[in-house]
C-alpha cells in the first residue's frame, strides 16, 4: 500500500527567468508539472517532457477558464500577475481549483533606502518612484482581503533580482557584457559601493518548489533570495574578470539615469530599487524550508553564463536601442566632468 500521491501544480508562465528553473525542480522533485502560457518560449527553455502544456493568454480570463476547463491542482503559482485586476480575476478563477495560490511578487516594492538592515517580511513596503512595484503592492493587498475574507488559500513570495545562465544580472543585459568585453566604458549608478543582493533561479526554486503543498505556508508573505551581497563595481568586475579583461566604470548619480533615458525601463529602479543597498534576511524562508541553501555564488554562475553565450550566439548579442542609452549616459557623464573641470581653477579663487 503507497500513501504518496504527487503534488499537482500548475505554473502560470513556466518560461521565464525565475519559473523555467521551478518547473525543473518541481518535475525533478515528483511533482505533477501542468505549465499555461501563450506557448512562448517553450522550446528555447529546453524543459522536461513530463511537463503538461496548456496555452492561453494569461491576461484573457475566459480564455484561461477554456485551457483550465475542469481540472483541479494541489497548487498554482502565478509567474504573471502584475496588477490588483489580474490579482482578482484568478482569485475568482482558483478559488475553488487549488489548495494553494502562490503569487509572486517582488521584492523592489519594500521602501527604499530602508531604515534598518537587514530586510524583512515585514519591512514596510512603498515605493514612489517605481510603477510596477506599486501595481504589485496593489496585487498583494487583493490577495490579503481574499485571505482574510474568504481564506483564499494565497501564499505570497518576494523575489529580490534573481538571475539565470540565459540572463546576466546588469542593467542593459549581454550588451554589457558586449560593451565589457570590448574596453567600452559602463556607466554605474552612483559611485559603485551600495550592496546588491544576486540570487541564482536555480536557487530560488529551491525555496519556492519546498513551499509547494505547505500548508503552513497559507496566508503567509517570504522573500526568497540568497546571502550573495556584492557591489556593484564588484559585480561588473567580476564579470570582467571572468571574460579575462578588466571593467571600464564611469560613475553617474542615480537620479542622472531618470533625466537622461526616462525612456528606459531600467532608469526608474536606479531611484526607486537598484540605487539603494539591499540586504534580505532568509530566517523566514529557511524555517518553512529547512533544507533551503542557496549555493550558486556569482563569481562561480557567471562562467556558467558565459558558457551559455557561447553555446547560444543569437540570443546573446547586442541592442542597439541599449547601446545608444549606455552611450548617451557616458556622454552625458564626460560632457558633466568637463564643464566642472573648465570651473574648478574660478572655484579655487
């Protein structure tokens, strides 16, 4: 006589930088795996044959409702839900289809700079400069009222800036990388020192797959990150370092990113999320999940990202629309440096 039957899941995006490593796991570990997208991407993650595929626009309800149709799952965690709408329409979808709802959210809504390190579940969340930390604070408060209104069986995960082989952690991607490798110079926010936590997807899926079909996890807030700390000259060098040539850093106020290149969707993290340090605690995480143990250091899975650019050449060059960005910002910066040197001998009388 068994007495194990196999956790069902089902993941809501399956093919991104986080999910593609959850859903390894979670087959890894026995677990039933059924993952719904748009069938993007599917092929290029290179997932396990167990998986079952349901496609379906995640944002069209009814179209999610006809990919679902009757089935049941001990678990669903939604990769996709950006705001309170989207938050409230698969609050209706699940409710009566799981055991389990895991949301996941993110970890650049806390308010920075914090006040008190290290970062906890419950340091306070806002953020003004950021939109999408702001829709996803919205997200969560729908979940806590079905939670505590109807005991919406919601469990909610934070990630900090998580990485994997196909996607370097750096403002701007592998044509940084491009612009490292060729001596071309890194504009970096501030002057480099503030810390910066880098936690691999292979280990986050460690915490989060160990939370699937934890009943004492209902209703419960994690962030889910390493106790890899860098700054950020460290994490540019190191990758210099790695391509065996050395970092070419030019320093930029944070706010210089917001003024120069509104346009791009890294600027406003500078002021609201990648200026400040951010430092996690992992107490929470580890005693729900005590065999989680994040072990993939940056210094050791940025070879693995380089092996991967080597094996993957199409996917792995240079945007130009970044290039023009990251040139404008060392313009900028040298343009700035001038004018303050033309005036430094009139400062000196």
């Amino acid at each position: 006589m068994t007495f194990h039957t196999p956790l069902s899941v089902l993941f809501i995006g399956g093919t991104g930088t986080i999910s593609a490593s959850s859903v390894r796991r979670a087959v890894a570990d026995g677990m039933t795996v059924t993952v719904l997208n748009r069938g993007v991407n599917a092929a290029s993650r290179d997932l396990p044959d167990e998986v079952t595929w349901l496609t379906a626009d995640v944002h069209d309800p009814e179209a999610v409702t006809n990919a679902v149709r009757d089935r049941t799952f001990d678990s669903v965690v939604n990769f996709l839900s950006f705001t309170a709408e989207d938050t409230a329409a698969s609050v209706d979808l699940f409710r009566d289809r799981t055991k389990q709802y895991i949301h996941i959210s993110t970890a650049s809504l806390y308010g920075k700079p914090v006040l008190q390190v290290p970062i906890t579940e419950s340091t306070p969340i806002h953020n003004r400069f950021v939109a999408y930390s702001r829709a996803k604070i919205e997200a969560e408060r729908v979940l806590q009222e079905a939670y505590a209104t109807s005991d919406f069986p919601m469990t909610i995960v934070r990630p900090s800036h998580t990485y994997d082989d196909a996607n370097p952690p750096l403002p701007g991607g592998w044509t940084v990388v491009d612009r490292i490798l060729r001596g071309a110079e890194i504009p970096v926010h501030g002057d480099g020192t503030s810390l910066w936590t880098l936690t691999h997807s292979d280990d986050l899926a460690q915490g989060l797959i160990g939370l699937i079909g934890n009943p004492r996890a209902i209703g419960e807030v994690f962030h889910i990150t390493s106790d890899d700390v860098y700054t950020w000259d460290q994490i540019y060098t190191i990758v210099a370092e790695a391509l065996g040539t050395r970092a070419n850093l030019v320093h930029i106020a944070s706010e210089m990113f917001t003024v120069a290149a509104p346009e791009w969707g890294w600027s406003e993290l500078y002021r609201g999320d990648l200026g400040h340090s951010a430092i996690f605690d992992n107490t929470k995480i580890r005693r729900f999940v005590p065999s989680y143990s994040p072990h993939l250091t940056f210094h050791r899975a940025v070879l693995r990202m380089l092996e991967w650019r080597s094996a993957h050449p199409e996917s792995t060059g240079s945007d130009s629309s970044t290039e023009a960005i990251l040139d404008r910002m060392v313009e900028g910066y040298h343009r700035s440096r001038a004018v303050f040197e033309s005036l430094t001998p009139a400062l000196a009388h």
